[in-house]
C-alpha cells in the first residue's frame, strides 16, 4: 500500500496540484482521456526513478505498465524487488 | 484560405481531408459541412472581420470550426481547451468574442466565462443538441446540431480579402496578459504556399495535426495540407503521454509528414518504441518551437532512416521564417552543440543587427534577429504600444513604408556567412515543449495571490521539455499558505505549461548589486537541490530549498 500512495500523492498534489482528492486504481493515468500529459509523464518516471532507484526504460512505458494506479503500482513493486535481487 | 479547402474539394472531393480516430470527413463531406457552419455564424450575426472563439478539443469539428468561421467572414480565436476559464474569458473580453463555436463540455463553462466578463451571446454547439436550459444561461442563445443541419450546405460567398484578418493567436505576454497576434489570410498563405511548394506535398501525404489550434504550428498541418488536398489525421489530445500510442498512430495511419515540437519528438525516441514500429511511410519529419538536443535528434534520424529532417524556426508574430534541412555533418559527434535555424524562406528577408544597431553581415558577431515580408503578423490585438515596440518601420528602408518584426532571438552568421544560428533570448522569455512563457506572466499571477509580497520565476534548462519552471516567492508579514496552495492557485489562472513544479518560500530573494532578482543564483539553487546537482549551492539568507 505504500508504494501505491506515495504514488498516488505525487500524482495529486505534485501533477495535479490538488485539482483532485483522490485517484481509483483503475482510472486511466495516461494516453488518451487521461489524466497526465506529456510534461506529467516526464515528472512521474523521473520521481519514480528517483524514488525508488529504479531505471525506466524504452519498453517500460506502454499501457500495461503506466495505464493504472494499480498496473503502476505494480510495475514499480516487481522492478524494485527484480533491482533488488 | 478558404479556398484552399473549396478548392481541395472540387479537385478531390472523395478524398479523406481530416480523420479523427475512427472517423473521417472527404473533402466534399468538409466542405459542406464548414458551409453550414458558416450560414448558421451568419444567422448568428457574424459579419465581416468579427471574432469568433473556438473552445473545443480536437476532433474533425475543430477542423471544420476555422473554415466555417472565416467562410462567414470571421477571424478565428481558438481558446485553450486546457486551460483555465478565467483565461478564456480574458481573451474574450479582449478581443470582444461575442459568438463561440464549443463542444458540449467547454459550452457548459459559457455561463461561468460570462459571469467572467466575457461577451459571449450566442454559443453554436455543432455536434450536440443544447438549449440555453441546458446550459443554465437564461440571457444567451444556443444553436445546436439540428439547427445546423438545415443549413444550405452550398457554397458561402466569403466577404473577405486576402489583407483582412484569418485569425488571432494568443501568446504569453511579459507584463501579465497574453497578447493576440493577428494574421492576416496573406500573412498565412505565403506561408503556406512557400511550404507546399519546399516539401513537395501532394494528395497522396498524410498529416499528422498534432499541435492544437492556438499554437502556430497547426497552420501547417490544417491549412498546408489542405492546399495539398492531402488526409490530416488529427492526434487526440494526451496521446502523447503514452508516447508509445504516437508511435502507433504513425504507423496505423501511414503518416508521411509529421510536424512537432522536439520535445514530443524527444519523447518518442526515449519512450515510444520506435525500434518495433514500421514507419517506412514517413517522409518528412519537421520540427520548430526549441531547440532540438542533438542526442535524441540522432535516436529520431537512426529511427527513421528513410525520412528528410528539417528544422523550422519563427515566433508566431512572423510564422515559419528560416528553416534548415538536416545533414549529417549536423549530427556529427564532432557537430556544433546546436542545429542551425538555417536561411531564410523564399520571398522573406532576416538579418540581424548588433548592439550598435549595425546590420550583421559577417560571421560570429551577435545581434538581434529581424525579420520583413508577407509572413510578418499584422500587430497585437487593441495594443498599438506593443504592436509599435515590436513591429517597426525597417531601419534599412527610407523610401516607403517597410515593417520588420524584431523577434528578440539573439544570434549570429555561421561560418558559410549565410547559416543563421540561434543563441538564446534577451528578455524573460523561454520555451517550454514549445509554448513561449514570459516569466513576467507568472510572476504577475503569483503577486496577485495576496500572501505573496515578491515573486520570481525561473527557468532550468532541460533537455526532455526545454526548460522547467521553478517559483521563488516571499509571503507578507504574518501571512502563511499550505503546502501547494501556490500551484494550485496558479493553476487555476495559467495554462497547465505556465505552472512552475515547485514554489518555494525564501526570506528574502536574493539581490544583485544592482537590486534586480538574482535570477542565476536561483536557478543555482533550484540545480543544486535537484538530484545530481553539484555540491551544496551558494544558499540565501540560510533558507535551503525543500
């Protein structure tokens, strides 16, 4: 849970500047209809690097990945623990 | 210019003009439907010369909103579907836009924009049916799509000459309000005409639209491929947040020509998988609006192989001015660390002139680039002041009435004595992903929040967006906000590009001697603070950055 709410406040209060209380899980982040755009993208993958000392890359950044709180959540879990291992 | 879409549909009229995710228009379809349009804009009461807003997002109908209005004899002033209302009822109430062509969602924000101060009296909703109930907006008229439908879809006798006005496009403006740059049909043709004639475009290409209609880029996709009688295949806005899908739309849709800012391009190279696309239909890639960094330019080029690259450069007060196509000695490892701005188009004249107000003439020297010719805009909209300061008799012609736009780029000749290149500005201005922002814009709305007693904005240079904006403010005594009060608070009177990331409250700003804002330290410190910054930074009054 943690991970998705660190998300999930970046997104709010630093992207959105508090036009927004909350974020469902599978509300759309990114492409068309969603809530980011391309300046938002940019400063969600460098937090999520910076944060979690991840590296996203070239092929990382598609639908299944990005498209969800919940995909991105998700995302950010598995390359933290395969970075990790 | 509106011919060039009558035009396009005697010669093609089967031919898809515009194409809006699953749905297309012919050139026949277009046609009569900016007929109809334009007849129920006349109803409506526009006459010749009279502005129109265009407040809605992309679709084939933002397409068909420019021609029906200047069928009508209007001069088209697209709102920021993006942006805040306040900022479209400024423009409003600016350039006195009684009429406005919007889609369901921004027609529902009418009322708010009226409340606002702007003038707005009758709202034409093409594609939906509305009533002033609907809307809640007892003293306005509202013609919705039935109305429209039983238009005469013939063709419209335009009133208009190629000297009257085509549109107004709004730009950030330094003292706090955005300015509207006026051009005329002849202004924006001989842009036109000079492109399709450079680029060779013809019925078979396919455009992209990607920049939205109140930024100038756009001109080229709707208006040159128009002239073309080619396909515009318009981009859903936030596509390019999932760059990956602007990749698949290059190739889905076959694209030939592409128009963008570096950093939607930039964007592509780092995240779009361009590697597994097949973008073999692409023939022409142009770029303007910044500067391109050559590393993501090389990932473009190695990309797409098969394509020409050319570099467009002109602020929207003179359209495109000079342009430079890419060689490959430009992306040499040994290369200069910019790409050229290159020569001027055909049948327009830059030069530049130095601090002694001498032209430039050999290569290396610095000065202010200027540019004459039909391209050149017409002024700001209800400013002559600014209008004088900008647009000015040329210095070198004392015979007859001669105006030259001084655009306030400086640069200098290249070796060769006829490649210009760009080096930066000499006043607050900066790009960013394209958009020009005054800093002094910003600023003003942070001094109008009224916690704030000084207020500065700077720019950090960034090779993903251009440049990145920051905010430095001392509050007044015993005043206090939250923790991103601020942003929010410009958020709500700027357009989402104008907001800084971060604000952050000193003490006290730090002074040069001479008393003005330290801009360079600040930037200092916002670099610093950043990851991979270097070592601790100067500080101010012992505040660090948070």
């Amino acid at each position: 849970m943690h991970v998705r709410s660190q998300i999930e406040q970046f997104i709010l209060v630093e992207i959105l500047a508090g036009s927004r209380e909350r974020l469902e899980g599978d509300e759309r982040l990114v492409g068309m209809g969603g809530l980011l755009d391309s300046l938002g993208l940019l400063r969600l993958i460098q937090f999520l690097e910076e944060t979690y000392a991840i590296h996203v890359g070239d092929g990382d950044v598609g639908e299944e990945n990005f498209g969800t709180l919940e995909r991105l959540t998700a995302f950010v879990e598995n390359r933290r623990a395969s970075d990790a291992s | 210019m509106s011919h060039l879409l009558q035009n396009a549909a005697q010669l093609e009229p089967e031919r898809p003009a515009v194409r809006y995710l699953d749905a297309e228009w012919t050139y026949g379809e277009l046609e009569s439907q900016s007929n109809r349009l334009a007849r129920a804009l006349q109803e409506a009461g526009v006459r010749k010369g009279d502005r129109v807003g265009l407040w809605l997002n992309k679709s084939l109908m933002s397409i068909c909103g420019v021609y029906g209005i200047m069928k009508a004899g209007g001069v088209y002033v697209p709102l920021d579907p993006q942006a805040p209302v306040s900022r479209a009822a400024y423009i409003a109430r600016d350039c006195g836009l009684r009429v406005v062509i919007a889609d369901e969602a921004h027609a529902r924000q009418v009322p708010a924009a009226c409340k606002q101060g702007a003038p707005m009296r009758v709202v034409v909703c093409p594609e939906q049916e509305l009533t002033e109930e609907t809307l809640g907006w007892a003293d306005g008229l509202v013609l919705g799509r039935s109305e429209i439908l039983t238009m005469d879809s013939g063709s419209v006798e335009t009133p208009t000459i190629e000297s009257d006005l085509a549109y107004i496009l709004y730009t950030s403006g330094s003292t706090g309000r955005p300015k509207g740059v006026m051009i005329a049909h002849r202004t924006c043709l001989t842009f036109i005409h000079w492109a399709v004639d450079t680029f060779g475009l013809r019925s078979e290409d396919r455009m992209t639209s990607m920049a939205p209609l109140h930024f100038d880029l756009s001109t080229f996709d709707v208006y040159a491929t128009a002239k073309a009688a080619g396909t515009v295949v318009v981009v859903p806005e936030r596509l390019a947040s999932l760059p990956v899908k602007l990749a698949d739309l290059w190739q889905e849709e076959r694209i030939t020509v592409t128009y963008m800012v570096p950093s939607i391009l930039s964007l592509l190279v780092q995240y779009g998988r361009l590697e597994s696309h097949d973008l073999s239909s692409l023939r022409l890639v142009l770029f303007a609006g910044e500067v391109f960094p050559l590393k993501y330019l090389r990932g473009l080029v190695k990309a797409v192989p098969g394509a020409q690259f050319f570099n467009l450069y002109g602020p929207t007060e003179t359209n495109v001015c000079t342009y430079h196509r890419v060689r490959g000695e430009d992306l040499a490892e040994d290369a200069p660390s910019s790409l050229p701005i290159g020569r001027a188009c055909e049948n327009t004249e830059v030069f530049a002139v130095d601090e002694t107000g001498k032209p430039i003439t050999k290569p290396g020297v610095e000065g202010e680039l200027w540019v004459r010719g039909p391209t050149v805009a017409l002024g700001y909209w209800g400013d002559p002041e600014k209008t004088a300061r900008s647009f000015r008799q040329n210095l070198f012609q004392d015979c007859f009435r001669d105006v030259a736009y001084g655009t306030g780029d400086i640069v200098k000749l290249a070796d060769d004595g006829r490649t210009w290149l760009f080096l930066g500005r000499r006043d607050h201005m900066v790009k960013c992903r394209g958009y020009r922002i005054e800093l002094g814009e910003v600023e003003s709305v942070l001094y109008s929040h009224e916690a704030v007693k000084e207020a500065a904005v700077v720019a950090v240079p960034d090779d993903l967006v251009g440049n990145r904006l920051f905010g430095f403010v001392v509050l007044a005594d015993n005043a206090g906000v939250a923790h991103g009060e601020l942003v929010a608070f410009c958020r709500i009177h700027l357009p989402s590009y104008m907001v800084p990331e971060k604000i952050h409250i000193l003490g006290e700003l730090p002074k040069t001697s001479t008393g003005k804002v330290n801009r360079p330290e600040l930037v200092g410190m916002v670099q610093t603070a950043m990851p991979g910054g270097h070592g601790p930074g100067p500080g101010t009054s012992g505040v660090g950055l948070v």
